[in-house]
C-alpha cells in the first residue's frame, strides 16, 4: 500500500517516504522509494513514524506514506516533471519486488 501526499508549507518538509516502525516489509518499500525519489528530489529519504494510515492499514503487508514535495512547488505544473516524479516512485516500487524475491 503507497499513501502519496503533498506537504503544505508548514514545519514538516521532509521528503521521501515514511514506514510503521517494526515493518520490515514497510522499510524496505520506503526505501527503495525514497532512495529512487532522490533521482528527482534529491533531499528524500526514508524514515519511520506512527502514522495513522501506516499503523491502522492491517490487510497489506508492505505499506508507506510518500510525501511527494510542498504545495507551492512549480514542478506540479509542469507535465514532463510530474512524470518524472511518478516514473521515480514506480522505479522504487519495481526495485521493491525485486529485492523481496
């Protein structure tokens, strides 16, 4: 399960992707993501947190919360840079399965 957000512009400007602590699946989808997501947004990374959708999400066995960037980023407006941003978050998610093999 992939939960993708936009921040607004307030004090939580992080980046990347966020995994229930404990999660060993969890942490290695939000890395792989983050870690691809770099390609486009170089300050992503991956951390753990106790998020709602992450801690009360029982029926999938990996899942993250991806904060995409801020709001008020040009970057959304731009087609060929949305697509670069999502062709970064599949690339995570590809490289997840393989490495779960």
């Amino acid at each position: 399960m992939l939960s993708i957000h936009v921040n607004t512009d307030n004090r939580f400007n992080r980046v990347g992707a966020a995994y229930q602590e404990g999660g060993k699946a969890s942490k290695i989808l939000a890395e792989n993501i983050a870690t691809k997501y770099t390609t486009f947004q170089t300050q992503a990374i991956a951390w753990s947190d106790d998020l709602a959708v992450l801690r009360d999400t029982t029926v999938a066995e990996a899942k993250a919360l991806l904060e995409i960037g801020k709001i008020n980023q040009d970057w959304y407006d731009d087609p060929d840079q949305v697509e670069r941003a999502a062709y970064a978050i599949v690339a995570g998610i590809y490289d997840y399965f393989r490495e779960i093999e």
